[in-house]
C-alpha cells in the first residue's frame, strides 16, 4: 500500500508539473522553444493538443512550483523531476523543449525533453530516468491519444521521435507512436497486442513502423521481425523518399505525403528481403547466386512452415532463380 500511496503522489506531481511547463511555453524566456515548433509547421493548437511545454533555464524553477504545492524533495528526486545536488535538489530539465510522455490510462508518468541551446552540454534528448512510474522498455509517447485509432482501424505506426508523431496525428495517422529514448522491444510489442487484441474474426492487425533509410532503423525492424515471428507476419516498413522523417516529410510535400507513406508501406518480410538483395548484381549468374544464400536464412528463420513456400516462389521471382534452387539453398541454412 505504501508502494501504492508513492505511485499516486508522483502521478500528481508530473500532472502538475505538465502544466507548469506547459504555461512557461508562453513566456519570454521560452522564445527560442515557439521558434523551434514553428519552424516545423507546429501551431499554438498543436501544442497545446500534445501537451508540448518548456522548462525554464533556471536551476530550480520546477523544484520551487512543486514545494510551494506540498511535495517533498524526497518525491521529486525518486519521480527523476528533480536531481539531487549538494546544496539540494536542482531540476532535471533545464531550458528545454518538453513533451509529457503518459501510460495508456493518460497519466503524465514521464518527460522527453529537446535541447534547445548551443551552450547546452547535456544529449540532444533526455528523458525521465526509470522510476517507480516509468519504465522507459514500457512506455509509448502518444499511445493515450492513438489507442482509439490503433483499436478502431487495428493498425499502429511507429515513428521514431515525439516530433514525429504530431506530424503524423496531424495528417490524419491518428494511430502513431514513438518509443522514448530506447529500441522498439518486446515490451512494446505486448502494449500493442493489448491494444490491437489479435482476433481471429477481425482483420488482422498491422503494425506500421517508419523508418529513415538509415541502418540502425533497419536494424531495429529486423531485430523485431526475430523475436516476434507471428507479429512480425502483420508488420510493415515504411522508408521515406530521401530519408526523410514523418515531420520533415509533412512540412516539405504536406500531410498527404505523411498518409500516402503508411499506406504505401511494404511487409517487413519483403523489406528484409529487399535490403538484404540490394548488395548484389542480380544481371549476373554469380550476383543472383550470392543473393539466394544471403536471403535463404531470412526465409529459413521463418518459423511458420506453412508459409515457407509461398515466400520461397515470391523471393524466387524477385531475383529470377530457380524455385528449386532457392528451396534447397533455405534447406541447407537451416542445417
């Protein structure tokens, strides 16, 4: 019960924190964070519907507001509000840009915060240390405003950053998500099955991710299509033209440009398959021989054997081999 008691006086004190930071957005010193949003097409209305607040460049500013309402320096340092110092506590985001990061009930469990300043030393985001409410593997920023959609149309899309996902809300793909600070996981995946429920009498659900064309996007889409096989059979990838995020995608061709990308996304299965062939000369013998040992692994880590020869027909297709020849390469990967 003390646990308990502890959980609800830290989810008050980041509610009021919220709006504290949310009214410094409007002051002076908070300029060069309405510059920043402005810059990227985001309105008044856009941040006040995602919560988007500032923290003063000041060492205490948060610390004092809180103390003035009651809690103790003891429930800021242990809800990562505050840090403690020699000379006491001392607020963790400091002239900073933030979005409040809530659970999928709407309470406000944590912060990412956007640098701002050149004199700041600190990373381009820092996020609320883990703490009794926030476990940075078991959090989605935007899932209390996209769990009506992800249920309605059964599809989530995972975006990379918070500026992302106002961008796509804003043009019309309700059902996006970031993860904060950390690779998409397990965990992740279990937030969205309890959103998604996955019923055999619905449509299957679809998950979505957008990725800049970078590797270590690839890498992450990958390393979710390992763990999860049966998820990753309703997964999707979504590579921009020229690399390009969510939110530079909607400011330079406009929201349509952000829906069209999600709509266009290709199986992860396919994407996989396609990053992995791109290596290789397919006009040549030897390149289209090398690119069939390269893929056969990813068609043998396939787990639902059912599936295995329709993909091993398709894949055959693409780098136009020998149905046959692809089927015993995937058989001997598996040895």
């Amino acid at each position: 019960d003390r646990l308990k008691g502890l959980r609800t006086r830290l989810v008050e004190a980041h509610k009021a924190a919220a709006q504290f930071y949310a009214e410094q957005l409007n002051g002076p010193d908070a300029e060069i964070g309405r510059k920043f949003l402005k810059e990227r097409d985001f309105d008044q209305a856009a941040a006040e519907h995602f919560g988007v607040g500032y923290a003063p460049n000041a060492w205490d500013g948060l610390t004092k507001y809180l103390r003035a309402k009651n809690f103790t320096d003891q429930e800021l340092i242990t809800g990562g509000l505050a840090v403690a110092g020699k000379r006491g506590p001392y607020d963790r985001f400091r002239g900073r840009l933030l979005w409040p990061i809530r659970d999928l009930s709407g309470e406000v469990v944590g912060f990412g915060a956007r640098k701002l300043r050149d004199d700041d030393e600190g990373p381009k985001y820092l996020n609320t240390p883990e703490t009794p409410l926030y476990k940075k593997s078991q959090v989605l920023y935007g899932v209390d405003l996209a769990r009506k959609e992800i249920s309605r149309s059964q599809q989530a899309v995972i975006v990379e950053g918070y500026t992302d996902v106002m961008a796509a809300h804003l043009s019309g793909v309700n059902g996006a998500v970031a993860t904060c600070g950390t690779a998409f996981g397990v965990d992740h995946i279990k937030i969205l099955r309890r959103i998604l429920r996955d019923e055999a009498d619905r449509a299957p659900a679809r998950v979505v991710f957008t990725f800049d064309g970078d590797a270590a996007g690839q890498k992450a889409a990958m390393k979710a299509f390992g763990e999860d096989q049966r998820w990753a059979a309703q997964s999707f990838v979504a590579v921009a033209p020229d690399g390009m995020d969510p939110c530079e995608l909607r400011q330079s061709k406009g929201p349509e440009a952000v829906k069209s990308l999600v709509d266009d996304a290709v199986p992860m299965f396919e994407f996989a398959v396609r990053t992995t062939v791109r290596r290789f000369d397919l006009e040549t013998a030897e390149g289209r021989v090398q690119a069939m040992k390269a893929v056969a692994p990813i068609i043998g880590a396939i787990r639902d054997t059912a599936l295995r020869p329709e993909y091993i027909r398709t894949v055959a297709g693409w780098l136009g081999v020998d149905i046959e020849q692809l089927r015993q390469e995937v058989v001997r990967a598996g040895r």
